[in-house]
C-alpha cells in the first residue's frame, strides 16, 4: 500500500522548491549563457561544454577552467583550483545540515550535487525551521536545469546578448542575495553585523592576491561567524 | 569527446562534489557541540555577505556605480517587501537603463 498523504506533502514541497527556485533560474540565465557561448570559443565540443555544465555544475570554476584551458594549463592544475574555488561548499554543506530535517544518506547524497551558493543561500534564509529533502530536490533541480540548458543555448546561438541586456543581468544574483538578506537583517541587529563583518573582511582580502578567488570568501565567512560568538560570550560573562 | 579533457571534468566533477556532500552524510547534528551549531547558523548570513561584497562592485568594469545602482534598488525594493523575482528584475532593468544612458 503506497502511503499517499506521505507522496502528496512530499509532491507539494517539491513544487514549493520549485517556486523558491525560479529566482536564481533567472540569475544562472545569463551567466551560463556567457559560459556556453566563451566554451564554444575556446574550441571545446557541444558535448565538452554541456557535459562540463553537468558534472561539475559550478560557475566560476567552469569559467576558469575555460581561461586555463585557453592559457594550455594542465589538467591537475585546473583541478585543483576547482577544488580551492569550492571548498567554500564545505561550510555551506556543515550548515545546511542543520536546516534540513533528517533523510536516508542517499537522499542527502542527491540534494547535496545541488548545493550551490545560491541555492545554499535561499534555502538557508527559508523562516521554516526544517526544510524536506523534497523541498530541497525542486529548488536544486530547478537551478540546476537553467545552468545546463542555458549553457547549450549560449553554445548553439553563439551570439552574445545585447549589450545593455548584459550589462544589466550582471547584476541578478547579486540583487537575489540582497532579496534574501534584507528580510533578516531588518528583524536582526546580528544578522547585519555579520554580513558587514564578512563583507568589509572579504573586501579587504580580495585586494591581496593570494587571498581572492576561494579563500577569501571562507575566511572572511568563518572569522564573521565565529567571531560574533565569541564577542557575545564574553559579553555574557561580563554581565 | 577528447580523452584528456572528459578526465579533467571528471576530476573537476569530484573535487566539486565531495566538499557538497561529505558534511551532510558524515555529520550528526545531534552530537554537534552547541557553541559549533551557533556558529554554522550564522554561516548564511556571514556568507551572503561575503558573496554579495566587493562582487558587486565589479558587475561593470566601467565604474562601480552600476553596483551601486543596482544594489540601491535591490535593498529599496526589498525593503518593501517585494518578491524576489520582482527584486532581481527591478534591479536588472535599473542596471540595464543606467547602462543604456551610458552613465
């Protein structure tokens, strides 16, 4: 006997994933686009450049594969800057593992492909205090469908979008991310101390070399995110 | 498809995949202690953050004030309670015309 009412809570999470998902299909719209269309230039195969889009599904080490590819760098190379660029998952993974209500470990090992920044980010400010692996299927599904099919259109159009269209969809992910942090930063006095903190720190590291691209990022995120903890904590102590 | 290359994705396939996936099969929250789950709750917010600066500032190499613009609509916008997609397309349509005038 199939347990329906189990199938139908699950078929709505995976619709409202869905919804939650849309966004960021925009925001990948152009930027796989811009891959597909830089991957044909640089003489890669239809199926190199959509097969990339698949297996790796990570924009901006897709993207300097692409320039590394051109410059004639090794494979290894190229590897393991992929695998500095997305160390930064690690966090996001550790974090969302709390968010999400508890599932067989092969469910968590589908969702987990799915983990991007972006969909970390809209599922991590959900104000649901668990989310459903079923939820978390339909959003990554859902962005992960615009990445590879945006990246074979930017291949078979070869033609880059208008200028001004460009230049004004550069700025989406960006502008979904301040969508997302806005609802709890005006609730949350914490809440803005840490994306100040982390974005006043991953400014200052972008300006030193060895510290933009990946590491930026995870340790302006670990030095915000544990540094308010420890400030908190002595405050208590102090009271 | 060329051998070299389908092994360099393969590669760059696992490298990208493990980082997702390992924290979420190997940890137990229940044995996490709690001063480390407080931390990992503030991880989305440090992130964001750190996501959206300095990138922002780069969305046109001409000047950082496309960011500005675009930025400045999207916290307007969201501070008014938009939708989401309506945020991010308020905010590309104001980039795109501040490009269009060629500000």
């Amino acid at each position: 006997m199939i347990p329906i009412p189990a199938i139908s809570a699950a078929n709505h999470d995976f619709k409202r994933g869905i919804q939650a998902g849309l966004s960021i299909a925009i925001g990948y719209l152009p930027i796989a686009f811009t891959y597909g269309l830089l991957a044909k230039a640089g003489g890669l195969s239809l199926l190199e450049t959509v097969g990339m889009s698949v297996i790796v599904f990570a924009g901006a080490s897709q993207y300097i594969a692409l320039s590394m590819i051109a410059a004639g760098t090794g494979a290894f190379e190229i590897i393991i800057t992929a695998f500095i660029m997305n160390i930064r998952h690690l966090l996001m993974s550790a974090s969302l593992n709390e968010k999400m209500a508890e599932d067989a470990k092969w469910i968590k090992a589908i969702y987990g492909f799915l983990i991007t920044d972006e969909t970390f980010s809209v599922a991590a400010t959900r104000s649901e205090k668990k989310l459903t692996s079923s939820f978390m299927l339909g959003l990554g599904v859902t962005a992960y469908g615009s990445w590879v099919i945006n990246s074979g259109i930017g291949y078979l159009i070869g033609a880059g979008l208008p200028e001004t269209v460009q230049a004004g969809m550069a700025v989406a992910l960006y502008a979904m991310f301040i969508a997302l942090l806005v609802p709890s930063a005006k609730k949350s006095g914490k809440v803005i101390f840490l994306a100040g903190t982390a974005a006043l720190l991953n400014s200052l590291f972008s300006m030193y070399e060895p510290l933009s691209g990946g590491w930026g990022i995870i340790l302006s995120t670990i030095i915000s995110a544990a540094g308010i903890e420890f400030l908190m904590k002595e405050e208590a102590d102090g009271n | 498809m060329e051998t070299n290359l389908l092994w360099m994705i393969a590669g760059m396939g696992v490298v990208t995949y493990l980082p997702r996936v390992l924290p979420l099969i190997i940890l137990d929250t229940s044995i996490i202690p709690r001063k480390l789950q407080s931390i990992l709750k503030n991880v989305p917010f440090a992130i964001l953050g750190a996501l959206i600066f300095p990138g922002i500032l780069h969305i046109n190499d001409a000047s950082i004030w496309y960011g500005i613009a675009g930025a400045g609509v999207a916290v307007f916008s969201s501070l008014l309670n938009w939708n989401i997609i309506l945020v991010v397309l308020s905010s590309v349509a104001a980039v795109s015309l501040f490009s269009f005038w060629g500000l």
